[in-house]
C-alpha cells in the first residue's frame, strides 16, 4: 500500500503521541513492510535519535505536577488557565514534529552529520520561514545576496554563487580590509561554514569578516553583532574572534559571542577552552558555562557562572527569557518580526517575563502565548503591536 510522505508524516507523529488508531497502524505496517529501504529508515528513525523520547515525555506529561513547577517557577502568576497553556505548548510543538519527520522520510536529515540534529532542524526551518538570508561583499566590492546556508568554498559566477568551488588558489596577507563580509539584516541570520571547518551562526544585524583563505598560522575573523561558533579543532592554528572591545581565542570549542551591547563584548563559553582579552588587558581563560564581559574601557573581563542556555538558545531555535522586561521582549519581538511596538503605559515596559518561545513561529501564536500568561491584551495591526492592561480595560467599560 502506497502512502504519501505527508500521510506517514502525520501517521508516524500520531503514533509517538499515542493517538494512532488501528487502521492507520495497519497503513503503517503495510508501508514499512512494502520496501527493505522503508523498515530500515523506520526503524533507524525510532532509534537513532532522542527527540522520539522527547515527543512521548511530552506525550505523557502529569499535567497537575507541571502545573505546579510552572507556578513555582512564576510564583506572581496565580489565574492562570494550566490546561489551555499545555495544549498551547503541544500545539507550537506539532508543528516541529512535522518538520523533523518530514525531513528524514525525504532524506534530507542525516544525524550522523557533524551539526548537532538541533541546529539542522533550526536551519530548514529558518530558511521555511524566510529568515536564512545574507548578503555576502567580496573584499574587491563585489557584491551577491544569498538565502541558502553558505558552504566552503565559494566562486563568483557573474551574479551567481557556486558554494563547491574554489574562490581563488592564492593565499592572501589577512587584514581586516581584505576580508570579505557577511552581513544579516534586522529579520535575518545565516549558517556559513568557513575554510576550515568551522560553523559561525550569524544572528540578525551581524557582520562577520573573514579571509579568503586563513593563514598558516592563525585563523582570525572580525565579528560585529552577534554569532555562536562551533570551531574546528587545530592545534596549531588558534582561532580568533575580533570585537571592538577585545579578543576571544581558542583551539576547538563551541561558544557564543555578542557585541550588541554598547562598549562591550560577551563571551559565554558551553564547551571547550577558550581566552578573552580586553583591548586594554591581559588574557584569561574561562570555563564551560561561565559568562565573561569585555568592556572597551577597562583592563580585566569580569567572569561569572549563568545559565548557558538562555544565551545561546537562539542558536536552536528558541528565544529564551528570564526576568528581562517587557521592554527587552519587546525590542527582540519588534526587530525578529519588523513591527512597531505601543505600549499603553510605562508600567507594562517596566514588568518582568521570563519563559521559552519559538524563534520560527508565526508572530500571532508567539503573542498569543505571551498574552496568556500575563494580565495583558496585545493587538497586532499590519504595522503596530499594542500592549494593554487588561484591568485598565475591564475599569473602562464598567
């Protein structure tokens, strides 16, 4: 029996959530049985990755215990509808599922990869959603658009990019003027493996300048904005990250650079070793899971423990929170999604949020979910978001 991707897209995620009914188990027996390729890309499915644990967790959570982390968790949050906020979280999450599936039916998934399973489904489902774009400036001034991830290594084709062949054979003297230059725009990222290995994910309003080809003794890029790197592990060639404020050197590790921040630059470190030096101070070495802040002005970085995650989530997908104001939320929301934001009061720019929101999803569903958790009304007009307090509202009509 012949099933449509879609079709056993659809069949496979009801069975992880327990929700199959007996005629769609025999549609999916009927296709694993139909073909050696189909039960072997079955089976590598339900067993080669985590996320199938994830799915049925979720699946079966208790939702009265969740309820209560979540409120100890937000102790000021005391009306909320639990149920409603549950099975507003599974429905954002239906939608991943769908993307992961559908991705390895088609063949497109393969978590042998070196890029973490995570950040593949972040890349296809950012270039769904139009965000994967960049413009690329060549150190002569050439210039080219580019809405793919970028591979090593590039030639120029007139207009045209080719990411499988070479640029130019020749080596070239590294200086910051003869880099090329990647930039994002305030609705945009972008993926770029280097020459070398390495994978820089460029956040929106990101500069990224690199060589043509690295020296033979250093490997040296110029970072303006934000980008988390996975770097390719040389011994013999460090890698380093230029900002205005300072220098971040290492040898193979995964780390989260941003430069948004006026006179200062913050390095959290997730796995590896790596040194940051203020332009005016000497170097120090930072550990997995410490946060460390550069500042144009002063001689030593001061260093400090946090909690990676919510710095370097966006680099899978998620925009994280914790106790930032409604102000902060609102600027990223404003910028990710190129919308105006009015707030009624300064009140409601001065309340705390923390929580966990898809960076792919539609803005809507993302305002929806804020707006269910806080005593706000927000409207979205074509141009504008409007945040209200609801109880100005209810006092008004009474």
């Amino acid at each position: 029996m012949a099933i449509h991707k879609r079709s056993i897209n659809s069949i496979i995620r009801e069975q992880l959530t327990g929700e199959l009914t007996e005629d769609d188990r025999k549609r999916l027996n009927a296709w694993i049985e139909s073909s050696p390729e189909n039960r072997v890309m079955y089976e590598q499915f339900m067993s080669a990755t985590n996320f199938r644990k994830r799915y049925e967790s979720y699946a079966e959570i208790d939702e009265q215990r969740a309820w209560m982390n979540f409120r100890k968790e937000h102790p000021a949050i005391r009306s909320i509808q639990w149920k409603k906020v549950l099975r507003y979280a599974a429905m954002l999450l239906l939608p991943i599922a769908g993307v992961i599936i559908s991705m390895w039916i088609s063949g497109r998934m393969d978590f042998n990869e070196t890029l973490p399973y995570e950040t593949r489904i972040a890349m296809k489902r950012s270039e769904q959603m139009g965000k994967q774009r960049a413009t690329l400036i060549f150190a002569d001034g050439e210039k080219i658009n580019l809405n793919t991830p970028l591979r090593w290594p590039l030639q120029r084709k007139g207009n045209r990019e080719s990411a499988f062949s070479l640029q130019e054979n020749k080596e070239k003297t590294f200086s910051e003027s003869g880099n090329n230059q990647l930039m994002t725009l305030s609705d945009s990222e972008y993926w770029v493996a280097l020459e070398d290995g390495t994978i820089v994910h460029l956040n929106y309003n990101t500069t990224l300048k690199y060589p043509s080809h690295f020296s033979s003794h250093d490997r040296t890029v110029y970072l303006d904005g934000e980008a988390y790197f996975q770097v390719a592990k040389e011994q013999d060639r460090p890698f380093r990250v230029v900002t205005s404020s300072g220098v971040v050197t290492q040898y193979g590790t995964s780390f989260n650079v941003n430069t948004n921040t006026m006179g200062c630059t913050k390095v959290v470190l997730v796995d590896g070793s790596v040194s940051v030096t203020p332009q005016k101070g000497e170097e120090r070495i930072i550990k997995p899971g410490e946060l460390a802040v550069l500042y144009s002005s002063l001689p030593e970085a001061e260093v400090k423990s946090v909690n990676v995650e919510s710095y370097v989530a966006w680099n899978t997908g998620h925009f994280v929170f914790e106790n930032c104001t409604f102000e902060e939320l609102m600027d990223v929301i404003s910028v990710w999604y190129g919308k105006k934001v009015i707030f009624e009061s300064d009140d409601i720019r001065r309340m705390l949020f923390t929580g966990d929101i898809d960076r792919y999803s539609s803005i809507i569903p993302v305002l929806n979910a804020i707006e269910r958790v806080t005593n706000l009304e927000i409207s979205i007009t074509e141009e504008n978001v409007i945040l209200k307090n609801r109880n100005n509202i209810d006092k008004k009509k009474k």
